[in-house]
C-alpha cells in the first residue's frame, strides 16, 4: 500500500512494479527548508543524551542497545560532494557515543575508506524514524555516485524536505523522529555487537567497528523509534526486500543482454539474498547457464548470495515448490551445477571464508530442460490452458471462485 498498489498484489506484480519505477529511474531532488518537526528539540554539548531514546535490546544474546536497525545513515562523500544513505546498523554506546557496522564493499564502507585516506574524519548523520519510502530505499542497491534522496523523491512523486545538520550540514529529513550526528573514523573503533542478523544468526561476533562521536541530537516531541528487527527469515524486512531485489537482478540481466528473461525471485527465506530463481525462455545453448552466472554476479544479485537456480519459461520462479520440482526432475548434476568461489559477501554470514576474508562461495544451479532435448523431453502432467477454460465454463456454478 505504500506504493499505491492494492492490498491483494501478487508477488510478481510488486516485482514488475519495482522492475518499471528503475527503468524509468524516475528522481526527485530534495528540497532544503528552514526547519521542520526533527527540530522539535534539540540538543547539543552536555545536553545530548541518546539514552532518552529507549532502544530495545531487540533479542537475547545481542550485545547492547541498537537505536539504529530501521534507520539512515547519511554521508557525504568528500571529493565529490555526492549524498550518500544506507540502512547500517547502529549501537549506542553513551549518552554521546554510538557505532556503526557498514560491510565491505557497500557505499557506507567505501566513503569512510576515502576520508581515511585523506586523513580526516567523516561527517555522519543517523536517522531513526522516517517516511517508510526513504527506508525502503535505505536498504536498496541504489548505483554507486546516485543520491537516495532523489530515488526516494521518484517513488513519492515529490521532493523530500531536508534541514542541514547543525553540525555537519549533511541533509536531514526535517520531519524525522529522531536523528543525531557527529563525525566517525576508522582509525577509531570500539567494541561492538554481536547483533542477532538477517540471516538469523549472532554472525560477526563482537568485534571493533568505527565510534560515532555525537555532536547534535535532536528529535520530535514524543518520538517514535522505527525498528527493522533483523532475524530468522522470512520476516517484513526480507518480505519487502526480495520483491525489488528481484525486480534489479531481472533489470541487471536484461541490461547485461541476456534476453527471455520471465520472472526472478530473490527468496524470503535467504534473507532476500542468498537465494536467487531465474525464469527464462531458453533461446540458445548456454543461455541458462549464462542467465545464471550473471544474476549471481550482477549488483543487485552478487552480496552474500548462496545459490541461484535457472528455470524454464513454464516454472513461476516465486513458487517454490515448482522451482524444487524442476531441480528434482531437470537438473543434470554433471553439467548443471556451477561453484564460484572468492565471492562479495559479508561477515555477517556465517559461511563466509572468516572474520578478516568475508568472501563466500556459492552455487549455480541449470535446472532447465536441457536445451537439446526441450523438444523430445517427457511431456507435462498438465492440462493445456484450452482444456482448463472449457472446464471452468461448463462446470462455473460448483467449483470455487
């Protein structure tokens, strides 16, 4: 519903409706106002105090109070002034001390790696509590060097109101619930975690990650925090993830050239990550495999995936006893099945090669039909579409609707 879409869309419908908003890359710039209701009250100095904020410690074995797991983490990045904001977790720590966890390789990571470079410390900004469609694009693959903000502004069909950080001028969204920021370095970390994952485990440990030392706090009178607790999936979080994953690795696909392309699905229950199924209408010999390595590689498809599975045309890729039963009956094990290693993954799963390597191996499955058989292989047990009309004509007053 917060797309405009009906209450009964299915699975693919959401898919396509994210596969036209990134074609169509539709983008709204914000807007920077004079205030808005973040600036309700606002804090600075001794006056801060992020534990008025009453974090939960979301399950039994995490290692603190995280404030940040539904949230935003603005940054700026310091050659080309490009606004960069992700969805990272975030810890407090004191009244004026939190850190965040940003993996390798995504935007968050590779912004702090330049100021390090550059010797300086990086301005940050966390907000806790906003508008779901700027959460929803926290946590997307938006391209390396593209503003959120404007992504975000696309999908309301109008620009987001910003205030500029008292501190840091980072844009904010002035209606916010909470935010605070500050400045954060890699070359100083404190003890964090363990926090209970989206792959529903405490992966990663307790561990150093960089310190945000706090210089602003602000938020609305009587605040709402916004959680994403991460967990075992499938959860909400995965649920809205896989259906525009799938919509950019379908995109990415096509994009690469591969063609046919007839529905991906990035599985609930990996997280919306470490599963991927590919739909296609086999063109060529190759084309399955082909279909397969790329999705397993592509931007959208590549972090901390485990196993992509290539369909034919005639297997709904988000119904997974269909996919299950064309692995059984389709997969040739001694040419069907690919394993990649040294792969983009995370700490934060627990097969990754180890704390210092967070690197995965993964797995490509060819569960088409082989390709020189399509023609010749062993019919379907299935009624033809003609047949399934005439039978709902002649017999509409008794079976269900």
């Amino acid at each position: 519903m917060t797309l405009g879409l009906p209450d009964d869309a299915t699975d693919m419908e959401l898919v396509n409706y994210w596969r036209k908003y990134m074609k169509e890359n539709k983008t709204v710039a914000p807007v920077e106002v004079p205030t808005g209701l973040v600036m309700e009250n606002v804090y600075r100095g001794d006056d801060i105090d992020l534990t008025k904020i009453p974090a939960p410690k979301w399950h039994e074995h995490d290692g603190g109070y995280y404030i940040g797991t539904g949230d935003m983490v603005i940054m700026r990045h310091p050659d080309t002034g490009w606004i960069n904001y992700g969805a990272y977790r975030v810890q407090v720590h004191g009244k004026k001390l939190a850190s965040v966890m940003c993996s390798k390789g995504k935007h968050g990571n590779l912004i702090l790696n330049r100021y390090k470079e550059l010797g300086q410390k990086c301005p940050v900004a966390v907000v806790c509590g906003m508008h779901p469609a700027l959460f929803m694009v926290a946590g997307l693959e938006i391209p390396y060097g593209k503003n959120e903000y404007d992504a975000a502004g696309g999908l309301l069909g109008e620009s987001v109101e910003t205030i500029p950080g008292p501190v840091t001028g980072l844009p904010i969204p002035a209606n916010a619930e909470i935010a605070f920021e500050g400045y954060v370095s890699l070359d100083d970390l404190i003890d964090e975690g363990p926090l209970g994952e989206w792959t529903g485990y405490y992966a990663g440990g307790h561990k150093k990650e960089p310190a945000i030392r706090v210089e602003s706090f602000m938020h609305r009178d009587n605040p709402v925090l916004l959680g994403a607790v991460p967990g075992i999936p499938p959860d909400d979080d995965s649920f809205y993830r896989c259906t525009y994953r799938s919509g950019a690795v379908w995109n990415q696909l096509e994009g690469a050239g591969v063609p046919e392309v007839k529905g991906v699905w990035s599985h609930e229950t990996g997280g919306s990550r470490l599963w991927l199924n590919v739909s296609i209408k086999q063109m060529y010999p190759g084309h399955s495999k082909q279909a397969g390595l790329i999705a397993s590689q592509c931007h959208a498809g590549a972090y901390a995936n485990r196993f992509v599975v290539v369909v034919d045309d005639d297997i709904d890729p988000s119904d997974m006893n269909k996919v299950m039963w064309a692995m059984c009956t389709r997969f040739e094990p001694r040419e069907g099945l690919e394993v990649l290693r040294g792969c983009w993954s995370t700490v934060l799963d627990p097969m990754c090669y180890g704390e210092t390597d967070p690197r995965n191996a993964r797995v490509v499955i060819d569960a088409c039909k082989p390709f020189g058989r399509r023609d010749t292989f062993p019919r379907v047990v299935r009624n033809s579409k003609e047949l399934d009309q005439q039978i709902l004509a002649r017999f509409k007053d008794i079976l269900p609707r």
